[in-house]
C-alpha cells in the first residue's frame, strides 16, 4: 500500500506541474491577446481621429473659397461703383459690398480657428501613432520571447507527459479511476497531505483516529470532508515544500 501511495503522491505532483505549464502557457497567449487589444483600441481612436482631420480639413477648404468669393465680391462690387449713375444702384453696391466684407472678415476669424484645431488634432494623431509604433514593435519582441517561452513550457510539459503515462501504468486501476475522478471534481488536487491533523485540501481538521491511520498508511485514507485521497506529511518536508514555494 506505501508504495501505492507513494506512485499516487508522485502522480499528484505530475500532474500539478502539468497544470502549472497550462497555466504558464495560458499566461504568456493572455498577455499577447492584452497588448494587441490595446493596439488596437488605439488603431481605431486613431482612425477616429483622422476622420475628424479629414472632415476637418474639408470645412476648411469649404470656408477657404467662401472667403475668397467674398474677397472677389467686394473688388467686383468696387469697381462696379466706379460705373453707377443712379443713387439706388449704389446704395445697393454699397450694401453688398458691406455684406461681403463682414464676410470675409467672418470667414477670415474661422480660418484662423480651423487651423488651430487643425493643428491640436495633429499633434494628438501623432501621438497616438508613435504610441502605436512603439506598442507594435513592443509586440513583435514579445511574441517572439513568448513563442519561445511557449514552446519551452511544451517541451517540458511533453516530457513530463511521458513520465505520467508510466505512472498511470503502474498505479492499480481502481485507485486511478478515483484518482480522476477527484482531479476532475476537485480543481486538479486529488491526492493531500495531513498536517497537524488538517487536510490540506479542504482545511478541516481530521478525526484523531483517521490521523493515526493516515500516519499507519496501510489502506487507502479519505478525507470524510472533500473525499480526497489522505497522505501524511512530516512537519520537516512541510516547512521545505513551503520554503520552496
Ligand atoms: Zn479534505
């Protein structure tokens, strides 16, 4: 029975650490997943952004020709003044000529707002395209350094693999059929340590007389609580295991 026991203790631990290298795995792809994310919330407040320019520049454009009509209407309307034989045609001219200055004055005014939008916004889409620039070549080290880091913790989960096929082989069926069960049921842990009468696995304290059978080893010991598989643990390799971690 101790060395069943003992193949149960050693399977545990495999298959802890192969859950470790899930983990690790799951850890580096969550991250990637993370940067990329931010790359591309950035990407498209970016593209908001140049759309914004782009309407922008437009509305400049727009106000551009209007001044520029303006402009003309008053020359136009000057030199027609030089021309006009009755006072209602020049009252007219001079009324037009009036409209037409406030105009360009007006356009003139948003010109000059145009351009300092304009320029705030360009100066921000810069910024968020260095951003950008600086979070994408970012990216492209640490999918490198994660694609190798990867392949290392599969590398070692695949050796450790192996070692786990030769220890289901050599535990009793029944034993490894309860044993997957508990790690199924029991979030990966299945097999537990004793300590100061506690199981270790669900925290309750032990009956003193299971405690003693634990420590006796000689039948296989459930926890009445979480019905994980007991073993008992010297206080020496407690105060190790816990350096360690
Ligand atoms: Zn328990």
């Amino acid at each position: 029975m101790k060395e069943e026991m003992e193949r149960l203790i050693d399977l545990q631990q495999i298959d802890s650490e192969i859950a470790g290298f899930d983990k690790a795995i799951a850890k580096c792809e969550d991250e990637l997943a993370k940067r990329e994310q931010s790359i591309e919330q950035k990407q498209e407040k970016l593209a908001t952004l140049q759309a914004k320019i782009e309407r922008l520049s437009e509305k400049q454009k727009e106000n551009q020709e209007e001044h520029e009509q303006a402009t003309a209407r008053v020359k136009d309307r000057q030199n027609k003044m030089l021309l006009v034989q009755t006072s209602r045609e020049h009252q007219a001219l001079l009324k037009e000529i009036e409209e037409n200055k406030k105009l360009a004055k007006d356009t003139e005014e948003r010109a000059l707002q145009f351009i300092e939008q304009l320029e705030q916004l360009e100066v921000e889409a810069k910024g968020l395209n260095n951003q950008c620039k600086g979070e994408q070549d970012l990216l492209k080290k640490e999918q490198q350094s994660s694609a190798k880091e990867i392949k290392r913790l599969a590398t070692a989960k695949k050796s450790i693999e192996g070692e786990r096929a030769a220890k289901v082989a050599a535990v009793q069926p029944n034993y490894i059929q309860r044993y997957t069960k508990l790690i199924a049921r029991r979030s990966g842990l299945a097999v537990v340590a004793v300590q100061d009468s506690i199981c270790l696995g669900c925290h309750m304290t032990l009956p003193p007389q299971q405690v003693n059978e634990v420590m006796k080893g000689d039948k296989l010991n459930i926890c009445p609580t979480c019905q994980r598989i007991l073993y008992f643990r010297e206080e020496e390799d407690a105060q190790e295991e816990s350096l360690v971690e």
